[in-house]
C-alpha cells in the first residue's frame, strides 16, 4: 500500500513546519524573557547579524541538496574583505571595488567548481583545503592591519535604516536575493535539477541533466555571494581586516541542516532553511543579551549543528514506523 496521507498532513508534520513554530516559539518567549530583545533597536541589530549568514545560506542550500557542500565561504568573505581595503589604499572609487571584490569572490568559486567537478575531487577536502588557501591569501594582502576609512554613505546605508523606523536598509536586498533564489530553487526546471542530482547523480546524468556544470556553476555563485557578503560585512564594521567573517561556515552550515536540508542531498526547502536562520540568530542574539559568553556561543552552534543532523532522522524513522504499523493494523482487519 502506498502513503495515502493528504499532503497537508505531511507539510503540518514536516521538519520545515516545525522548524517555523519553533522559531516563532523562541521570538515570543525571548520578547518576555530577555531584557532589550524586543525593542526595534535589537531588531535592526539582529537583522544586521543574520545578513551574512541568510544571504550564504542562499547558495550553499542549493549546494548542499546536490549532496556537496562548501566550507570555504567564510575565508571567501575574508580574502574579499582584505582585497576591499588593499584595493581602496591603492585609489580606486568604492563604486570600482564593490563589483570587482564580487568577481574575486566568483573566481574563488571557479577554483572549487573546477577541483570539484573538473578534476572529481571530494568536495568536503576540496573546501577545508581553499578553507585554509583563502584565509591564508587574505592575510598575505593585509597582513593583520585594518583598512577603516571607507564613504561614509556606503558605511552608513549598510547599518542604516529605512526613513525614521527600525527596518534595516539591507532587509531589502534579503528579500530580494531570497525571493530570486527561492523562485529559482522551487519553480524552475534548474531547481528541480538540484533535487534529482542529490538523490541519485548518475541516475540525473543519464536523464540528461548535466551534473558537473550545474554543480559548478552553484560554486561560482557561492563564490560570488560571499564576497557580496565581504563587501557587506566591511562597510557594516568600517573596517577590511583578514579574519573577518573567521567561523561563519560554521553557523551557515548549522543553519542550513536546521532548516531541514539533507547533508545527504536531495531534501530540503529554502522557507526551511530561512526559518532556521532565523532560530539560530534569534538564539545568538538573546544569548549575548544575557552576557553569555562567545565560548558559550560556539557550544551552542555546535549543538545546533549536531541536533540539525539527528533529529531530521529521527524524526523520520519515527514516522515511517508509525506509518508501517498503521499499514499493518489496516492489512490485518
């Protein structure tokens, strides 16, 4: 017998659905429980902290449902950011650096696409590895100053907000970048694509879905997010340095399993993955409100990270079971 439940059934049940009561559940509770939470002060800073870890979230959903992954978008976000402040030392208009720093950010991401996809290497080493390529690059163009003179137009609209309220001016490229990544994932043949490539990639190559460039093309744009992100992260603090956005990855990757995506690929939804970027920094947030630690923090994420991997499975093997043995009792009347 086949699975007969309504969808509406399984989306009430799903992980993503309970993802989203949870995180509203945490935003209630923390409103009441932790002092300044739910001022639109604390808002406007909490937006400003998910920005870097919703907008690399974006492309590194549609990596991870392929069944790859990339740990390298943080030292990404780095090298962009010292390139940022050599480049501005050296001259050039802040209008120049933005799109060149973006393009570095892409060239980075040509470099995994071809380890990954031109040469077959395993895209966990392939990462770990530019991991470690790019941080080290972006120490070798700053060193360890810090570039801090940047327009104070581009500084201000980055942390500033729209007209007297407390909605922040970047909200605005969030939704728009989550909107286009969404459509693209969820309503066209590509993202379609990505799904069938995690479930089973020979079985996609063989129906003619071209494996190696789509997954290529995913880093290039993985790349290029992050050094958006670079460029962002500097104008947010004023401030190029070579460790910035040091550990991000590891908060992006926690987020995007608590969203529901599979490590294993082929499952997973960007509302999902929204709503747990949104639990982890709401969690972040109240924490650091209560003068938790950043040692504590890292426990944390790290815990995030772990539960994100198990409690999907088994959540499912629960419900398969109870599922089968409905199955059973019907079979035996």
């Amino acid at each position: 017998m086949s699975d007969t439940r309504p969808a509406w059934r399984s989306r009430l049940t799903g992980w993503d659905t309970i993802i989203a009561v949870l995180t509203v559940l945490v935003l209630i509770i923390a409103s009441f429980s932790v002092e300044n939470f739910g001022t639109s002060r604390n808002f406007t800073f909490m937006v400003l902290d998910l920005l870097p870890i919703i907008l690399i979230a974006l492309p590194m959903t549609m990596i991870i449902v392929t069944g790859e992954i990339d740990l390298s978008v943080a030292s990404t976000l780095g090298l962009t950011s010292s390139m940022m402040g050599w480049l501005w030392n050296q001259g050039l208009s802040i209008e120049t650096i933005i799109p060149l720093c973006v393009v570095i950010g892409a060239i980075c991401g040509v470099v995994n696409g071809f380890l990954i996809t031109g040469l077959g290497l395993p895209s966990l080493a392939v990462t770990i590895g530019t991991l470690a390529l790019y941080r080290g690059l972006a120490f070798v163009v700053l060193g360890d100053g810090a570039v801090a003179d940047f327009p104070w137009n581009y500084t201000g609209w980055v942390t500033g907000t729209i007209g007297d309220g407390a909605v922040p001016n970047v909200l605005i490229l969030i939704v728009a970048l989550a909107v286009i990544f969404g459509i693209v994932q969820h309503a066209t043949p590509f993202g379609r694509s990505l799904y069938a490539i995690g479930a089973n990639a020979q079985a996609a190559h063989f129906s003619g879905i071209r494996v190696a460039r789509t997954k290529f093309w995913l880093y290039v744009v993985s790349g290029a997010v992050a050094g958006l992100v670079g460029v962002l992260w500097t104008l947010r603090y004023s401030s190029a340095r070579a460790d910035n956005g040091a550990g991000l990855e590891l908060a992006v990757v926690a987020a995007v399993l608590l969203g529901g995506v599979s490590i294993f690929g082929g499952k997973g939804s960007l509302p999902g993955v929204l709503a747990g970027v949104v639990l982890l920094t709401a969690l972040q947030n109240a924490l650091r409100l209560e003068d938790v630690s950043g040692q504590a923090l890292n426990i944390v994420t790290g815990s995030l990270l772990v539960l994100s991997v198990l409690l999907p499975n088994i959540t499912t093997a629960v419900r398969g079971n109870w599922h089968r043995r409905k199955l059973r009792q019907a079979a035996a009347r």
